[in-house]
C-alpha cells in the first residue's frame, strides 16, 4: 500500500518532536556540568572526558546503526537505539562512580547520533531532500537547545536541583521512543531498497577508493568541521562554566546567555536559509568561520557583562548554518561516496572530541581562563580554513570561466 499525503506528514512530525527533545537533552549537560564538578569533585579534566565521551557516542553510533539495522528490522533498531535516553538520563542522577557516568553518557551520545542519523534520512526521503523540511528540522533542534538552559535556570531558581530536572527530562524522552515505535517507515525503508540499487548500478565505474582524499576542497571541508564541530561541542559543554568563572557574570545569567546563544542561532539559520539562494556556500563559510573567531577572540577579551553579550550574540550568528554550509560546499567533491560522507563527517566529529578534552586538561594544569585560549586558536585555524575554501572555490571559477 503506498504512503499517503498524511502519512508523510506524520513522519515528518515524528522527526520534529524527537529532534526538539534531542535537543534539549544535548545542551542539558553544559548547564549542570558546574553542579556535578562541584558536587562530585571532578578535575576538569574528568569533565572534559564526559564532553568528548558524549561526541564519542555521537561518532560511532555511524556504526553501531548499521549493524543494528543489519540484525534487526529499522523500526525495532531504532527503538532499541532510542531507550538509552530516558534509562542513561535516569541513571546519570544516582551518584554511580564516574566510569560508569561515562559509559552512560557515551551511550547517550549514541542515541543522539542516532537520532541525526534518522531523522536525516527519513525527512530527506519523505521531502524529496526539500531543503525547507531540513531547515526546519534543525530549526526544531535549535528550539530544543535553545529552551533547555533557559527552562533549566527558572526551575533552579524556584528551588529545584539539577538531579530532579534531569529526572523530569529522563521522563519526557520517552515520547521519543514511543515517537519511533509509532512512525511508519513504509517510505523510508523503500527508498533505502532504491538507493542500494542505483549503488549498485554505479559500481560499474570503478573508482580509487580514497580519491577525495586528493581534492583539496574537500581536505579544506574536512578541516573546516574538525575546528567547527571542536568549537561547538565546547561552547555547548564549557561556556556556562567558563562564564561562571569570569567573576562578572552570576551562574544563572552564563545560563540564560547559553539560551541568547542559541536564539541567535535560529535567527542566523533564517538568514543563512535566504541568503543561500543567491550566494554560494564558500562565501557564506568564509565569513561565518571569521566571524567565529572573531566573537570567542572578543569573549576571551570581554571584561564586562556587555562586553561578553555581544560577543554571544555574534557567536550565534556565526555558528548558524556552519554545518549544513560546510556540507553544500563539497558539491561533487567527493561525488555521492558513501565513503567520502562518513571520513568528512568522521573526522569532523573528531575535532568535537579532542577539543573539549584539551580545554578541561589544561582548565587543570593552568587555570579556565588560560585554557580557553585554546578555543582562540581553534577558531583561528577554523577562519583559516573557511578563508582557504573561499579561495579554492575562486579559483576553480577562474579556472573554469578562463577561455
């Protein structure tokens, strides 16, 4: 029986729901992370190891999928996949020893991934790859992050410990399992049976199999997403405790600024969605990945709550849209590899876990506001990057308009 109008829309709406809770459950852990170093008397090194083992999970859930997929039917993968959610976020609360946080939080890492991975997939199939719909999807995550620091602060302030609001969340994951086990994946599984033809199809022109990999527009996207994803996952994790630390910005203020951060997101995204049309992806990389550096370089200066909102304001505008711009600017460098896509987004994923970690190790050995400094330099060598795929892309032009 062929998939309806409403049928499509229904999956569309699944998708909105677990990515507006996904996240909310993503950005939960930079707001209590002060709580539980203080309660529990973690280094920042220790801390930092929970960050990079969350985008730790994020990176293998590209491979614990897949095999779940290959032993099971979709629909039952991706409801197993789904229930470390509420089970971890529950679990997190009940002061089991620090190697077992980390197994809990890598796990819930792979859920999120999961998630991406899905709901991804599902729009792009149901849409025809409309990129309103997948705007719109990220939009949602954008809604998630931006509510959960802000929902997080209120409840702190009328009384309630993070433990008891990580609790509630455990709770509200559990539409995100129920959402997948009532989703129809007709379509979804269909057009997968499609694509593994027309692979199959193309096969017959053999390719080097690392080929992309000689390309240096591609190396220049690699390279861009190993220092965006860095400088994400840290702004996500360590920004409510680096702002705490400044001495001229109160605990529940660092946290509503996390929020504005994430408003400004969702405003960038709008602009970068409209902007897209008539400007081509190298431009926009370039100046976002500027603006970038500029915005934590100001952060790292700011010696005052104004000074440190704007930079957050700029910051926002600059992260909107990174990924997805960074993602456009590959066009055909890496042709429709399977291959290609899992080294770019593999190695980007990378800079999310190193990063994190070298910020809490040297937090240890020289002090948070020393060690944020290595953030400047990340997004420095991220400028670096853009500007270079800027020039590659003039470049190429050039050549090609050249008589």
């Amino acid at each position: 029986m062929e998939i309806t109008k409403e049928d499509k829309r229904s999956v569309i709406d699944h998708c909105y729901l677990t990515y507006f809770i996904s996240g909310m459950v993503i950005l939960i852990f930079g707001v209590i992370l002060p709580n539980l170093i203080e309660e529990r008397n973690l280094s920042f090194t220790a801390a930092g190891g929970l960050l990079s083992f969350l985008a730790i999970g994020n990176l293998c859930s590209s491979l614990v999928y897949p095999v779940f997929c290959g032993m099971m039917s979709q629909k039952t993968a991706v409801v197993v996949l789904a229930v470390p959610y509420p089970v971890c976020l529950f679990l997190f609360t009940m002061g089991l020893p620090v190697p077992v946080l980390y197994v809990m939080i890598f796990l819930i890492g792979i859920t999120k991934g999961m998630i991406t991975i899905i709901n991804n997939h599902a729009i792009r199939q149901v849409t025809g790859s409309s990129n309103q719909y997948l705007n719109l999807l990220h939009m949602w995550y954008a809604v998630g992050a931006f509510l959960s620091p802000f929902v997080t602060m209120l409840l702190m302030g009328a009384g309630m410990n993070w433990k008891t609001i990580l609790r509630l969340l455990a709770v509200l994951t559990v539409l995100i399992v129920l959402s997948y086990a009532t989703m129809d994946y007709r379509k979804i599984e269909k057009e997968e049976k499609k694509e593994a033809g027309e692979e199959h199809s193309q096969a017959a022109e053999p390719k080097e199999k690392f080929w992309f990999l000689k390309n240096a527009g591609f190396l220049l996207a690699v390279g861009t997403l190993f220092f965006y994803m860095g400088l994400e996952n840290s702004v996500n994790g360590w920004f409510v405790t680096y702002l705490k630390s400044t001495g001229f910005m109160s605990a529940s203020l660092a946290t509503v600024m996390v929020s504005v951060t994430w408003i400004m997101i969702m405003i960038g995204r709008i602009v970068i969605a409209n902007v897209s049309k008539r400007v081509p992806p190298a431009k926009i990389l370039a100046v976002i990945s500027t603006l970038q550096f500029v915005s934590v370089l100001i952060l790292v200066l700011a010696n005052n709550t104004a000074m440190a909102v704007a930079a957050l304001v700029l910051l926002g505008l600059g992260m909107a849209g990174a990924f997805p711009t960074t993602t456009a600017f590959t066009g055909d460098l890496m042709g429709n590899s399977p291959l290609g896509m899992s080294v770019f987004t593999g190695i980007g994923s990378l800079g999310g876990i190193l990063t994190p970690q070298v910020i809490g190790v040297l937090a240890d050995k020289l002090g948070f506001q020393a060690a944020i400094l290595f953030l400047v330099l990340d997004a420095f060598l991220l400028a670096l990057f853009g500007a270079g795929a800027l020039r590659y892309a003039t470049n190429q032009k050039i050549q090609v308009e050249r008589p």
